[in-house]
C-alpha cells in the first residue's frame, strides 16, 4: 500500500491545474495517501513543471495573514468505452466542472494552508457513469526552531474507482464511489548532517453499493476498513549532494465485515524496512532510490504470510533547462479484491517527459506499466497506459490546457474480468485568481 512516486500520474495532475483526490484513481496512485515521500530537492534543479512563471501564476485575493486562490476547470472530452467493457463498447462525450479554492498563510514561521474543491462530470448520454467527486482538507506546520518541526494534516475525499486496476468489480455499471479519509502527524528533526522524520497516520476507506450489469445492487461493506501505519525515516548526508537513508514502517489494516459469510477477512500485519540513497548532482540529476522488504502477516489462518522485496525510486533527470525527464518505479504488496487471494505484489515503472516550448506552454509525454502478481490465484494483470497533453497560459487568471490518454488492461485472472482498453481526450479552459 505504501507508495513513495506516483509514477507520472500526480505530474500529470500537476499539468492540468487539478488536484488528484478529485479524479478517478489511477494506476500508480496512492490510495491512502499515507506514505512519507522520497525527499532530494536541495534546491539546485528546477523541474519544468517546478519552475515559477510569476506573470502566469495566480496573485490570489489578500485576506490580511492569509491568501486565498480560488480557481475553476471546464472540460469537454470524448471516450470511446464509456463503461470500459471488453465487447459492446459504447462511445460517449461528457463535460466536467472542476471548481476549487485554497487558503494559505503568508506568515514568516509556521504556516496553514485549507483546501477544498469538487469534480462534476456528466456524460452525454450514459448518466450511470456520472461522477459527482469532492474534498476538503487542510494541513498546518508548527516551527520549533529552525531545525524542528511538526506537522498537522486531514483531507477526505469522495473518489471513484477505474476498472483499470487490480481491484475493481468487473460487474459494475456505475461510476464506482467510495470515500477516503486520512490523517497524519509528522515530525522533523534536523541535526548536522542527519535529517529525522517520524509520522503517525490513520486512514479510512468507505466503499459504497453499486448497480451491476447482470442486475441488481453489489454492496461492497466488506471492503471498508481502517488502517493505521508508524514510519520512522532517517537520512545522513555523506556530502551535499548525496544523502543515505533508511527507513521501517508498520502497518496494521482493520476490516469492518468478512469477505463473505464462510470467508474471513484480510486484517493483516506489514512490517516494511528500505534502505537507499538519496541525490541531488548540480544541473545534471536528481532523485532517491531505495529496496529492503516486506512482510504482511494475516491474522485468519487462511491466509499464509506474504513477503519478499519492496523498492521505491524517482529521479529526475535534467538534458536542458526546458525539459525534464522523469523516472519512476515502486514494488510494494497491495490489498487484493479477489477470492481466494490475499494480497498481491504491484510492480510498476513509468517515464515521462516536460518540455517548455515557451514559457507560457508546457507540452508532456508519459508512459507507465504495472504487473500485479496475486498470491495463491494463478494468473497476472497487467496494465498500460499512455498520456500526452499541453497546457498555454494566456496570462495569470487564464489558461487552455488539453490531452489524450490511452489505457488497456489484460488479465489472465478469471475474476478480474475481460481484457479492456479506452481512448479519451479532452480539451479545457482554466480560471484562477
């Protein structure tokens, strides 16, 4: 469950202007949103997606101590599998409204930042796969000193589930929805050439009923459940370019209802421990690497323990000042959502690629590709997907952003459904303050 990179997916996200708890869940993505990240900026590169535009960027409305940046997205796009079926597939246009607005603080220490926001889609024609997404969140830092700090965050979110992943219902007509709520502490402390961060988390994920195509209503209760993770990390810097670190995590996930009557839960124990380095060579690459292993213990004796290697890796690399190349990799243990199976071993890669062609337009191309081995169910899912987009800022209040996505899922798990693939592309304005 733990991911450190979001394999291109938050870069995309990044792209359009939009935050990601608002979107259907895609592949890579961080569910929980629980995991510590991977840190290496040292403030010598700049990625393109990083780099400040002042004349582009929002100036937001001047509330004393705070700001506050509202914003709204308008998209019209197309897809050619509306409900991301094998065969009969159905073609689609839709329009999503993406409203937000965020308030943060201008103080000299500390600082409070309060977000909320909402994406509504509608479809043409098929209304069962309308969304009606949201969030609220907020997220403030306590400064101790200059070296020392703790940090107070809580978002919730009404998300909804692609078929493109290892666990959804292949079954299921509607928009899939379900609810994820997260709360984290953090602290940080800096001593000489050692960085220290300890964090204490919870999340909580509510799936609701939907309609199916065979007829009827799936009610997914026992897919809700409560997990709680520690994270102790620790990185010492050999020189100021490089940095080793180390870090062990435990995780303890609470079902509330067996999988079914005669089958139990998957109320587990993970003990996660990775070791790395992490680096920041002057105008050349950035990034951390990092492998150790995992083990996830389950407490009905159905289940046998899982373990073997875990890993985690981001770097960016830097060819010019206008383009950036991104790569990303994870392998971790996910929750699995078919029976007879516990749990599976996600194992993904992605690249992509920013470049300014002017200052005012940023273009991208990325790729990701994941394999999802399952325990004790033979057979493999593997998921592709591919994206390019472009976004032109006419000036600091209004921008025209626009992409194109291809995804394609095949299976050889009988349970997980037919082999599926979709087309979209949209095309949007921006309005931000």
């Amino acid at each position: 469950m733990k991911r450190y990179v979001l394999l291109g997916c938050s870069a995309i996200a990044a792209m359009a202007g939009v935050p990601q708890v608002a979107r259907a869940q895609l592949i890579g993505e961080q569910l929980l949103d629980t995991a510590l990240p991977l840190t290496y900026d040292r403030g010598r590169n700049v990625s393109v997606i990083d780099r400040q535009r002042p004349e582009y960027e929002p100036v937001g409305i001047n509330l004393g101590g705070f700001t506050l940046l509202p914003a709204v997205e308008a998209r019209v796009g197309h897809t050619n599998n509306v409900y991301q079926t094998q065969n009969g597939e159905i073609s689609d246009g839709y329009i999503t409204l993406a409203p937000r607005a965020t308030v943060r603080s201008n103080w000299s220490v500390h600082s409070l930042r309060l977000d909320a926001g909402a994406r509504l889609l509608r479809y043409f024609k098929e209304g069962d796969r309308n969304e009606n997404g949201w969030y609220v969140g907020g997220a403030g830092t306590y400064d101790i000193s200059g070296d020392a700090s703790v940090s107070l965050s809580a978002r919730t979110a009404r998300q909804f589930e692609t078929r493109f992943s290892s666990v959804a219902n292949p079954d299921v007509r509607q928009a899939n929805p379900f609810q994820s709520t997260n709360a984290r502490i953090l602290g940080k402390l800096i001593l000489a050439r050692s960085k220290i961060l300890a964090a204490a988390t919870y999340s909580r994920l509510d799936y609701k009923s939907v309609d199916l195509f065979s007829g009827g209503t799936l009610d997914q209760n026992n897919r809700d459940r409560d997990v709680y993770r520690g994270t102790l990390h620790y990185e010492y810097g050999l020189t100021p370019d490089t940095s080793l670190l180390a870090e062990v995590s435990y995780t303890r996930t609470n079902y509330d209802l067996p999988l079914t009557a005669v089958i139990p839960n998957r109320d587990s124990d993970e003990w996660n421990a990775l070791g790395g380095v992490s680096f920041d060579l002057s105008a050349l690459v950035r990034g951390s690497i990092a492998a150790g292993y995992v083990r996830r213990s389950f407490d009905a004796i159905d289940y046998k323990t899982v373990s073997g290697v875990s890993a985690a890796a981001r770097i960016e690399y830097f060819p010019t000042e206008l383009t950036t190349v991104t790569l990303a990799a994870r392998r971790e243990i996910e929750d699995a959502n078919v029976f007879g199976s516990s749990a599976y071993f996600a194992n993904s890669g992605a690249v992509r690629v920013d470049h300014e062609l002017l200052r005012n337009l940023i273009v991208n191309i990325a790729g990701e590709y994941e394999v999802d081995n399952y325990f004790a169910v033979p057979g493999r899912v593997k998921i592709f997907r591919a994206t390019g987009g472009a976004k032109f800022a006419l000036n600091n209040m209004i921008s025209l952003t626009g992409d194109v996505r291809y995804a394609k899922r095949t299976s050889s798990v009988p349970t997980i459904g037919a082999d599926i693939s979709e087309r979209r592309a949209t095309i949007g304005v921006i309005f931000q303050r």
